[in-house]
C-alpha cells in the first residue's frame, strides 16, 4: 500500500554505494499534521513524527541529483517496510522505515517560507498544474 508524507527533511539524504554497486539514499523526514480548529480558527499542529527513509538505484539516483537540503519541505510517496537485524549480542532489532517510490519538492510549502506572498504561491501552483497538462 502506498503512503504519501510530507514534511521536513532532518538532514540532507546521505547517498551511498553498496558493495554489490547499488546506490541508496537514506534520510530523515519530520511529519506533523496541520488543521484549523472548529472552536477557535486557529491553525494548529500535531506533535512532529520523524521517519527514516530509504531509496535505491534509479530513485536514489534521482535524490541524489536534485539536491535537497536538511530543512526543505519535501513530499514522499512509499511503502512502510520493516527492517530486522541482529545487535553483536544477538538481540533482534526493528525499524519501521519509508520505503521512497517518489519524492519532491513541496514548492507551496518552501514557496511559503520563503516568503512569497499568496498571490504569489497561487500562481506557482497554477503553473505547475499547468505544466503538468502538456
């Protein structure tokens, strides 16, 4: 089943190559729910979630080239895998991790904190959605 996150990345994706030649890219992303509540009109958030995530070849790659920043709003689409190992000692660990199908910029969100004005963002959206009926 696919999940879509958006959120901040921790850090910047630290991208490798394994022994075998693949290349993964790993990274932390910082989740919160946003919503405006019915009583007061106030806009309010949820307690921060962070997720590890994890890319590999091709999607790795892409990461990779586009460069993203630790702070940037980004938006993930995966699945939610479990990793299993076990310590020197023998004991069993998991880690419940993103697994990245496609990720981007989240440009109303970076667009926002950059300060353009909502105008401004309007017409970024509109454009992307334009862009994307060619």
């Amino acid at each position: 089943m696919l999940y879509t996150f958006t959120g901040n990345l921790a850090d910047a994706p630290e991208v490798t190559n394994t022994n075998s030649g693949k290349t993964v890219a790993k990274l932390r992303v910082i989740c919160s729910e946003r919503y405006r509540d019915s009583a007061t009109g106030e806009w309010k958030s949820t307690d921060a979630v962070g997720w590890w995530a994890e890319a590999w070849d091709s999607t790795a790659q892409a990461i990779a080239a586009a460069g993203f920043k630790k702070g940037e709003a980004v938006i993930i689409t995966g699945d939610i895998k479990d990793a299993h190992w076990k310590t020197q000692d023998g004991e069993s660990r998991t880690r419940r991790h993103i697994a990245i199908r496609t990720m981007g910029s989240d440009v109303v969100a970076n667009a926002r904190r950059a300060g353009a004005a909502p105008a401004q963002v309007a017409e970024a959206v509109e454009a992307a959605a334009e862009w994307g009926d060619e």
